[in-house]
C-alpha cells in the first residue's frame, strides 16, 4: 500500500522518514503504550517519483505551465503588463535552451475590444457631424457642435475620475451611446439662437444681433434643456444602483451615459452660445482717416492669416456644393412628403376608430413577439482561439496520448 504523509521538518534522506511517529497510543489501567512508528509498519521506505499524469508540450518539447490569475478587483491589462514585463525581464537570465512562451493573454483580447469601441465612437462622432453638415447647411453651426461633442464627453470624464470608473467596454460603449444623445442639446440651443436672429435680422437690427439672440434664444429653451436632459438621465441613473451580477455589468455604463449626457447639457447653455455670438458686429463707429494712417505693419501680418485661410475655405464651400448637389433628391423627397402629411393625418383623424384599432394591434404584436425573445446572462463572446479537447479510451498510457 502507498500512504501520502506530510512532514513538517525537513527529511535529508528517505530512511530518516521511518523514523516518524505513526500512533503514540495507552495501554490498559492508563500504562503509557509503545510508540508506533512508520518503519515498524513499513517493508520499505524510498523516494520515487509519483505517477504523471499530466503532461504539458509547447512545439513538441515539454513544459511547465503556469497559469497567472488576478485578485477579484485587479486591472487584467495592468495585471497582464507587468507579467509581460517581468517575462521579458526573466528571459535574459534564463540558461541556454530554456524560454519563457506565452501561450494565452486575455489583456490582448480586452485592448482590442477597447480600440474598437473607442474608433467607433470616433467614427460615430465624425458620422453625427457629417449628418448634421448634410441637414443643416451650415457650417458654422455645425462646426460648433463639432466642438461640443468632444468637449462634453472630455468634461464627462471629470465626475467618471472621481468614481474610479476606468476605460472598458462597458463605459466606452456608455459613452458611444452618449455621442449620439450629445448633439441634441446643443442642435434645440443652435435651432433657438437661430430664429430669434433670424427675426432680429428682419427688423433690420444687424448690430449686436449674435449676442442678443444668444442670450435670448439660451434662455428660452433653457428650462427645456435641463427637463429633456434630466429624464433621461432619470432612466440611466438608477441602474448604476442595481445589485448583484447585473449591477457590476452596466454600472459603468450607466454612469458614462448619464454623465455625457450632463456634461452635453452644461455645454449647450454655455459654451454653445458663447460660440455662436463670436464675430458679431458691435455696430461701432468706424475710425476716421487720421486714426486708420496711425495703424502699425501689424495690421497688415494679420492678413497672413486670411490668406492660409482661403484654400481652406474654397474647400469646405466645394464640400458644401457637393453636399447640396446630393441632398437634392432627399430633398425633394422630404419636401413631397412634408407637403402630403397634412393630407395623411387630415385623412387618418376621419377614420380614426381603424386607425385606432390598427394602432393597438400593431402594439400587440410587437408585444408578443417579445415573448419570444431568448434571454441570457451575456451574449457569447468570440476571442479568436480555438480550443481542442479530446478523449480518448479510459487506461490509455500517457505516452500513448502525447505520442
């Protein structure tokens, strides 16, 4: 028979094992007994390697595999670089022919993951405007909320700091679900400011007219703004607060969405009309000849400026062209059909009981469909690895398998 026996002082040599006290047992009437020991029981004691049965082989040479697993709240990137680096660093002391390989790294799967999400926000960013470009005709606007989308989401990153929020998929995926609510704030400010300049523009007060309707248009929909945005953040909020599992999962997402959101909001009742009132015309006397003769060489370097300008602005009034040649058909499209709603909803409020019913079927069968809807934990997850496993008949030699 074998027997596993854990010492706790150190053996030199496998006979001083025999040595071991196995059982110190009484005889009758309280009589101290003999002493036990492992050689009194033992035919023979020798050190022997125990049975393999594992094995582990990197291109056909065997190895040792160990397995590096984080604490609950470690970073696995920053885990996974620093074990990168000490690797590095124990290769060089390494004896010749023996290497250090790494054969799995989640941190790889993790960064690109995260580069993706981060370069579709951008290229989410980038679309937003140009969409914006397309429908507003107006680049000076469109520039401005241009400007607005990254800084909100930089001012989103103050509060996300303060609550040990990191940079994973979860809160780059709030944030990119938060690119596209941002532009809505700072297009119902824009909208604003316009009209009322636009009426301003009409009654022929030209002078100061893009600070007055920044201000008045701001203040307008401001009350607006905070309502819209505070809804919706009602919505995203609450779920940071959501135990267990579910909780953990999305709090970091909640909190990108419903600060981006915020910080949008501060951006479009400040910064937003501070931008559209730059370059407004004070309505100022102009200078008399004598002041305009005492003008420095200065005033002639500011032209410099104007000139490395223009190339730029040829192209962006060509972009414009070209946008406006290929909104044409979306235009005329969009127009019919604004010119046929009157009709449609004239018509539908005539026969409202079948629009009616027609409106609550449709709603019930969307709601049924639902039902059908699988429900799990997380949707699969690809890394792009590709595990093997196979069985092989019970008492096969372990040379037989890794042949």
């Amino acid at each position: 028979n074998r027997y596993l026996i854990r010492t706790v002082h150190e053996a030199k040599v496998a006979e001083e094992l025999g040595e071991i006290i196995v059982r110190q047992g009484a005889g009758a009437g309280g009589r101290v007994g003999g002493e036990l020991r492992l050689r009194d029981i033992a035919s023979r004691i020798e050190r022997t390697a125990v049975e393999r049965e594992e094995l582990s082989l990197v291109g056909q040479r065997e190895a040792i595999e160990l397995a590096v697993f984080r604490e609950g709240d470690a970073n696995t990137v920053l885990v996974a670089d620093a074990v990168l680096e000490r690797v590095a660093a124990l290769q060089k002391t390494l004896p010749e022919g023996h290497e250090l390989v790494v054969l799995s790294n989640q941190a790889g799967f993790i960064d690109a993951a995260i580069m993706e999400v981060a370069l579709n926000t951008l290229i989410g960013g980038g679309l937003a405007i140009l969409v914006l470009l397309f429908f507003l005709r107006d680049l000076r606007s469109t520039l401005v909320i241009g400007v607005a989308i990254p800084i909100s989401l930089l001012v989103s990153f103050v509060p996300l700091t303060a609550l040990g929020v990191s940079l994973n998929l979860m809160s780059l995926g709030g944030l990119a679900l938060g690119v596209g609510m941002l532009v809505d704030n700072s297009i119902v400010t824009l909208e604003a400011i316009a009209r009322i300049r636009e009426g301003l523009l009409a009654k022929g007060e030209v002078a100061g007219s893009r600070v007055r309707s920044a201000i008045e248009g701001t203040s307008e929909i401001a009350g607006s703004v905070v309502a819209s945005t505070l809804t919706t953040v009602a919505v995203f909020f609450p779920m940071a607060f959501v135990e267990g599992v579910a909780g953990q999962l999305i709090r970091d997402l909640a909190y990108a969405v419903s600060f981006s959101i915020l910080s949008s909001m501060v951006v479009s009742l400040t910064l937003v009309p501070v931008l559209q009132a730059l370059g407004d015309d004070a309505g100022e006397p102009q200078a008399d000849a004598d002041a305009r003769s005492k003008r420095s060489a200065l005033a002639y370097l500011a032209a410099i400026p104007a000139l490395l300008w223009l190339p730029i602005r040829l192209a962006v009034r060509g972009l414009g062209w070209l946008l406006e040649l290929l909104s044409r058909p979306l235009t005329w499209t969009w127009e019919k059909l604004e010119a046929q709603y009157p009709k449609l909803l004239r018509g539908a409020l005539r026969v409202r009981v079948p629009v009616l019913l027609l409106s609550v079927g449709l709603c019930a069968a969307v709601f049924w469909s639902g039902r059908d809807l699988g429900r799990t934990l997380l949707p699969e997850v690809r890394q792009g690895e590709i595990y093997v496993q196979l069985e092989l008949p019970q008492g096969t030699a372990l040379e037989h398998t890794t042949a």
